[in-house]
C-alpha cells in the first residue's frame, strides 16, 4: 500500500467511523451528560415566620458542583444561616416542613465545604444596611440530577434569622427560619442549553 493511499483510507474510512462511534457513546453516556450540559434551576423564596424577606435564587451546574447566585430583600443587616435543607416543602408558616439539614449518613453540622460537614451546609450569607444580600456562593458537593445523592431539586433553601455559628449541633443556632424556596425538578426556563 503506497503511504498516500494509507493516509487517504484512514482519513476518509476510518475517521468518520471513529467520530460516529465515538458521538454515539457521548450521547449514551451519563458522564459525558454531567460534564457537557448546564442544568439550571430558579426559584422565588417566600417570607416565613412573619418576616418580609422577599428574593430569587439561581442554581448552575455545568461539571461538578452548583453556583448559587441570587439577590434577597427585606432583611436585617448582619449574617443570616443559609442552608439546603432535605424536604421540598416551605408551606409551614415556620418552615418546619423543610425539614432537617440535607445531609449524608454520619455527617455533622458545620462550616460550608468543612469535612464531614452537612453536605447542605452553605454557612452564612451577609446583609448590607439597605436590607439586601447578595448570594454568590459555589458548592462543590451538591448536583442538580435527580439520580444522583447530591441532587438538590426537590429540596428546599432556607435562610435563618441569625447567624450561623457552624458548629452547635444540629443546625448552628441560626434561629427562625425567615425565608424558604423549593427547587424545582425542572430546568429553568432561562436555561443557556441551546
Ligand atoms: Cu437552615
Ligand atoms: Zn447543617
């Protein structure tokens, strides 16, 4: 076989099969799914325990991780307790129907990323004195994939009254719950996926 007969039968044969093959198993893959896509959720958070904290919550995940991005009204400057919590329910007027911590077996209250730290744990989020807080904060354990145990969709967001102290067990001491959302189990409709 001359070398350019060679070359011409791996580039025009033999490439393309590769190309096929190799989409087809992209398609297929659950991990090429989770490195190549952004998955996104949105929510509304509602005022709870009589408070008048109103804001949006954004969640983005391409790769490993979720960047919560968001902006919240109506609250009192200083820190406030901010964490996933286990149960997408924010009807209680409390927010008790949140539930716990989102965690894993074994895990303790602590501070956002700490070892063996509730993996819903997300520390504190800061108020300025016009009553806002600007939510910028990337956590690297938690997913949006339902299949997946760091899946956070159907979960909810709450934040705290006071500051989290990330330590005292089981929540922080971060008082009343004064805000909560439920994340959807949808993407949301401002998606970047094209
Ligand atoms: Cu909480
Ligand atoms: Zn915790």
């Amino acid at each position: 076989m001359k070398p350019s007969l060679h070359f011409s039968l791996v580039t025009y044969i033999l490439l393309p099969f590769f190309v096929v093959v190799l989409s087809a198993c992209a398609q297929n893959s659950k991990l090429a799914n989770i490195f190549t896509e952004t998955h996104t959720a949105s929510l509304t958070i509602v005022p709870r325990s009589d408070s008048q904290v109103t804001g949006r919550i954004h969640f983005s995940s391409k790769g490993p991780g979720v960047h919560i991005t968001g902006l919240i009204s109506g609250i009192k400057p200083g820190l406030h307790g901010f964490h996933i919590h286990a149960r997408g329910d924010c009807s209680a007027a409390d927010g008790s129907s949140a539930g716990d911590h989102f965690s894993m077996p074994g895990e303790v209250h602590g501070s956002h990323g700490a070892d063996g730290s509730h993996i819903g744990d997300l520390g504190n989020i800061a108020a300025d004195n016009n009553g806002q807080a600007k939510i910028d904060v990337m956590a690297e354990r938690l997913c949006l994939d339902p299949e997946q145990s760091c899946n956070i969709r159907g979960r909810s967001i709450v934040i705290h009254e006071t500051a989290d102290d990330l330590k005292s067990q089981p929540a922080g001491k971060s008082g009343a719950r004064i805000a909560c959302g439920v994340i959807p189990l949808l993407e949301a409709k401002t998606s970047s996926r094209k």
